[in-house]
C-alpha cells in the first residue's frame, strides 16, 4: 500500500474539510470514496487489505567507502535527498538512508553491510528530463547515455564511485 491506514483517515479528513459549504459528507463516505479512487469497492475493502499479510518496498543496500563522497555523488549529482544518517559514535562507519521520488537506498560504510558491484534496477518517469538534471549537476564529470533498445525500456546506467550501478529504466 502506498500509505498507512491512519493516513488515509487523515486523507479523508483532508477531503471533508476542503469542500465547499453545503456539500457534505460524513467521514465514512469520504473514506468510501478515496477507496473507490484507489480501485476498491469500499473503505471496507480496503481496510482489509492493511490487514492481510503483505512485504513493502526492498531498500538495497549499497556499500560505500567514503560518505563524504557518497553524500556529493548521490545528493548533488543524482538528486536524491538525505533521509537517515547514522553513526554509533565519532569515527565510526556511517549509514545513510537516502530517497528520490518512490526510491529508497541505503549506503553504507559497514564492513559486510552491502557488495561492491551491486546492480540495482530503478524505475523512473521522464528519463530524458533526469538525464538532463545529472548532466547539468555533474558539470561534466559524468555522461551516461540512454540505450534505448534495453530490455524493460529505455536505461541509463550509472556507476558511482564505488562501483555500484545503478540502471535508471523508463519501463515500456
């Protein structure tokens, strides 16, 4: 599920109070509703479906060598944001939770936390667009291509400074 029970309720609340005066709807209609524009026949089906056994997304982890590096490559060039940064104490090996759109990676400093060479397949919207926003933030110390006749779409594979890679794939 794309977001937690709680927050639906809230969406539903949010819906509730943004209508006009003289249109209302009670809170179960509301949530009868945002359930219908997610595909479901009620609120009733899709409560049930946070109850039923399920996994969320995967976070690969990377193993990085230098956060420092880490950081300029993955916020800087690529564009993702800094969720997490985590460190037992000074000195220690960092791990950093980093996000973009629906995207969630890890990187890590950790001895054993991650394999150098790790491939991860990430699905995106716009390729072309974001290929633009790296060549502009990498002031030309990276030119990926495009292979348009890659299998699933067209890809743009990077490979950080550590030798993970990672394909950026406009699904077809």
């Amino acid at each position: 599920m794309p977001f937690t029970a709680d927050e639906a309720k809230s969406m539903a609340r949010a819906l509730r109070a943004a209508l006009p005066p003289g249109h209302d709807l009670t809170h179960g209609q509301s949530l009868d509703l945002l359930s219908r524009a997610l595909g479901h026949q009620d609120w009733n089906h899709l409560s049930a479906r946070y109850q039923q056994p399920g996994s969320g997304p995967a976070t690969p982890v990377l193993r990085v060598y230098d956060v420092a590096l880490a950081r300029a490559f993955y916020l800087d060039t690529l564009g993702f944001s800094l969720d997490l940064e985590h460190r037992f104490e000074p000195g220690m090996p960092a791990f950093l939770g980093i996000s973009r759109d629906e995207t969630r990676l890890a990187l890590s400093e950790h001895h054993g936390d991650g394999t150098p060479g790790t491939v991860v397949w990430i699905p995106v919207r716009g390729l072309d667009a974001y290929r633009s926003q790296v060549l502009a933030a990498a002031d030309g110390r990276l030119r990926p291509g495009i292979d348009r006749s890659a299998p699933g779409g067209p890809t743009m594979t990077v490979t950080d400074p550590f030798g993970n890679e990672l394909r950026f794939c406009q699904p077809s």
